[in-house]
C-alpha cells in the first residue's frame, strides 16, 4: 500500500483537531471512516499529528483545506471511486468532511452556549465552524471579484460571484437522466442537512443548521454556501410552505432582528419575475453587512413623532423607510404601507396595475435592520406585470442591459449590492482588450452581447489607458446596475413619478 495515502488521511485528521472540529480522542474514529470511504481495509497505524497543517492553515486559510482535500479526491478517482464530474467530486469530499463534522445536536448545543454570551459571538462561531467543515467553500469564495463605486443615490456594490460552480456538459447530460426522488422537496429544506447529495442535488453530509423560533413557528438558522456578504444566512421556514409577503412576515423580521440584532434580514417577494428564485418554500436572507440602502437619505417624510418616522428614500427602487424605537408601532405603520400596495393600488398615470386577485402584481421585498435601539424597515415595491414587449415584467430589468444580468432582481441587488453571473469576469476581460485596440470583436462572439455597451463606453471615453481602464469598467457596471435597479422602479425618480409616489403615501396615511 502507498504509504503516502496514509499520510494524506493524516493531515486531513490532523485539519480536524487543530480547526476544533474533532476532539483528539475521536482521531481513530475518523480515520476509520475516511479508510472506509476510499475502500482502503488497512491503515498503518502511525495516527501522525502533522504539525505542518497547523502552519498551513494559518498561511493559507482560504486554500489550505483544498489541499489537504485534492490527494484524497485523487486517490479516490485514481481507484474509480468516483467519476470525474465536478458535483461527483463534491460529493465525494463533503462525505469526507463528514467524517470530521460534530453532529447536530453537538452543534446546536455549541450554538446557543455562545449565544448566551453574545449574539455575535454565536454567529461568528457559527460562521467560522461552517467555513471549517467546508459547507462554506472559502476557495470559491476566495475568487470572487467585488467593487463598488459612486452613482447619484450614493455608493453602489458589486460581487461577481465565482464560488458556486458551474456544470460541465457531462454533469449535465448525467443530471438530465437523473431519477428525481423528490427529497428533499427543494434545495432549502431542512432535510438537507446530512443529505449525500446526487449529480443534480448539492451535497450536504458537512452541513448543520440551527433551529430556533419565529413568532412562535419553527424556523432554522444556517449560511448560504454561496456567500455575498459576511455571515450571508438563509432563515428557513421547516415547514415547506410557499413564500408570503404579509404582515406575519414582517412581524418575523422584525423579531429576528431582535434576537440577532447585528443582522440585516429581508426577504424575496412571493410573486414570480421580480426577484425570488425559490417560491415555494418561505426564506428570509441575512447578513452582517452594511447594504448601501441603509445610507439612502429621505427623500421626504410623511409622520414623525417621537417613536416613528414614516418616509421616501431617494432610491431607484422606490421604497418606503418606516424606523423606530417601538417594534409594534413600526410593525402597524408598515403593514398600512403593504395592506395599501397590496389590495389593488392602482395609478394609470405611471402604469401601475394590480393585477387580479388570480394574477396580482403588486408585492413588495422587505428589508429590516437595527440601528441603535430603532427597528428599521425597508418597503421596497414591486410590480410583475408582464407585456408583450417586456414577457419578463415591465418592472424588471431592461432588456438592452441583459448583457450585465438577465436574471432577476432580489433582496441582495435591490438595496445596492448586484450579485453578478460569473461569466462576466472573464466576458470583462476581453472587452478591456477590445477597448485598448489589443483584441477585434470579431474574434470574439462571446462579447458580442457587450458591443453597443462598449460603444456608449467609447462615446464617453476620448481614450484608455492600460492603467486605469480596469477602474473605468468597474465604474461602467456600477451605472448600468444603478439603470437596472431604476428599471425596477414603480414610481420613477422624474416629477411625475415623484407625484405618484406621493399619492400613494396620502392613500397610506388614509387607511
């Protein structure tokens, strides 16, 4: 037997004690498994601690697990263990970080020790152990590009977003033939958790949540692998039960923030074309993050008092800010805010049509957050209706910026920060060439989606320098997201629009 698998088992242990996933006296436990799963029926029996681990980790924290991971899921493609497909690899590795990864209740208990001391320092644990166990791919992450840049409405955020892979054409000819099982019911259930995964279900052996509750339902706690901001966390209805924006969804926010109040947590609308991907299963999105949003002045206020304020945010997205001290008063204001958007608010003027009562159209994406001892809430609203000329909703984005993103606009993008395909890192790249003379469209199809955008670029530009071209298409996307982000305004930032908007409030006000 090639001692070196061994020694690579070793290390990989050797990860789990020093990062305190497993205890020393678990060393053996896991080493059995890990044999187990590459077939191997014989083990040296050194059980070397290799101290050099320790050294990587803190030399490479973002890629030190990946190399302790490669040599076994190596070895096991070498032994025809597994095939080589990128989600069959990541199957594959998940299982051996399972070997590794505490179970649930140990977590949990871990969880709310923690909590007992601060909020914080339960998330941050949290945060890190789920970095540990891989659940969270920091090499992924690592490769995710991020700017941001100014724009009339103030700082902008960008993150193109390379950690969560894409399928090669075999993974997805292996998926198109896969048995769906129909468990779990969607990628965020709650049996997730432990799930080995198949070629066309991530794998989830290395993933622990958190249950707890929300305004008196069961509701669990766990971060997005696919991180766009810090502690980027998914709240989770166990229930698989569809999502509803009403007031019991804001009344949960809003209790969320009180029990974590260093995070922001908003969620999706629950209408098609305007946002969320998953609707049939109520989620909320997290994080410990300053979204640009929360720096928007007030465009003008409606009520104050000593305990409530009640305003317009000069945003592209139009939305209402409803802040203050008591929780029950914010939660009454913005159910006023939602009841009257909801309920057939029309205005022909500025085509704004509700729907029916089968096909409604009027929704809104909440957003809540703490600041000091004020609730703040953030009402942005939203409108599907979809035309002929524009199948993909009259409020979306427009079809002449598709090239930046087709995809929808969620709770992340709306309050300023984009989460972009990763097919624009490379896509950037060529065009930068194109626009300093060292590359021809014509070579180059791919971009050819970009061309009018990089003549509207040389329109504004006399010429580019290698220097700082790189800070000019950075700030180019900044402004076609800050467009996107007022394609998705129901009231535009014009007189007119502005108007409307005002006749909404007095409707709230009135109710």
């Amino acid at each position: 037997m090639n001692e070196s698998i061994f020694r690579s088992i070793d290390r990989l242990v050797t990860y789990g004690v020093v990062t305190g996933l497993l205890p020393e006296v678990e060393r053996i436990y896991a080493t059995n498994l890990i044999l187990d799963l590459l077939h191997l029926d014989s083990y040296d029996g050194v059980l070397l601690h290799d101290e050099s681990v320790e050294k990587l980790i803190q030399k490479e924290p973002e890629k030190a697990l990946e190399s302790l991971l490669e040599p076994l899921v190596g070895y096991a493609l070498d032994c025809k263990i597994i095939e080589d497909m990128q989600p069959l690899k990541d199957i594959f590795d998940s299982k051996l970080m399972n070997a590794l990864t505490p179970r649930p209740q140990s977590v949990i208990d871990s969880f709310w020790k923690d909590y007992d001391e601060s909020p914080e320092s339960a998330t941050l644990n949290y945060f890190r152990f789920s970095k540990n166990t891989n659940y969270i791919r920091r090499d992924r992450i690592a490769r995710d590009e991020k700017w941001s840049g100014m724009t009339k409405y103030g700082r902008l955020e960008i993150l193109v977003s390379l950690s969560k892979p894409e399928l090669d054409p075999k993974a997805i000819a292996a998926a198109r033939v896969a048995k769906s099982t129909g468990y779990p019911k969607c990628a965020l259930c709650r049996e997730n958790e432990g799930y080995a995964g198949r070629i066309d279900f991530a794998p989830r052996q290395n993933h622990r949540i958190i249950p707890f509750k929300l305004c008196g339902e069961a509701f669990s706690l766990q971060f997005s692998p696919y991180r766009y901001c810090h502690q980027h966390c998914i709240v989770l209805n166990d229930r698989h039960v569809p999502m509803a924006i009403n007031e019991s969804a804001l009344s949960k926010l809003l209790e969320f923030v009180t029990l974590f109040p260093h995070y922001f947590l908003g969620s999706n609308t629950d209408l098609p074309y305007v946002g969320g991907s998953v609707l049939s299963h109520e989620h909320f999105q997290g994080g410990v993050h300053r979204l640009p949003i929360m720096d928007a002045v007030a465009d003008r206020v409606f009520f104050s008092d000593q305990e409530l304020e009640l305003s317009t945010l000069y945003w592209p997205i139009s939305t209402v800010r409803v802040r203050g001290k008591n929780r029950d008063r914010v939660l009454a204001m913005a159910s006023k805010v939602l009841k009257t958007w909801r309920n057939g608010y029309r205005d022909d003027s500025v085509t704004i049509d509700p729907g029916t009562a089968e096909d409604p159209h009027n929704t809104l994406a909440p957003l809540a957050c703490r600041e000091g001892d004020e609730y703040v809430l953030f009402l942005m609203l939203r409108n599907n209706k979809r035309t002929e000329e524009r199948p993909d909703g009259l409020y979306h984005t427009h079809p002449s910026r598709f090239h930046i993103k087709k995809e929808g606009i969620g709770i992340i993008d709306a309050p300023g920060l984009a989460i972009l395909p990763p097919r624009l890192k490379g896509e950037l790249a060529v065009v930068k060439e194109i626009l300093l003379g060292k590359a021809r469209l014509a070579d180059h199809p791919e971009v050819e989606k970009h061309s009018s955008w990089m003549e509207e670029i040389r329109s504004r530009h006399d010429s580019f320098d290698p220097d700082t071209i790189d800070s000019v298409l950075r700030n180019e996307v900044v402004q076609v997201f800050m467009q996107m982000l007022e394609d998705c305004g129901v009231f535009k930032q014009t007189e007119e629009g502005r108007a409307a908007f005002e006749r909404f409030m007095k409707r709230v006000l009135e109710s």
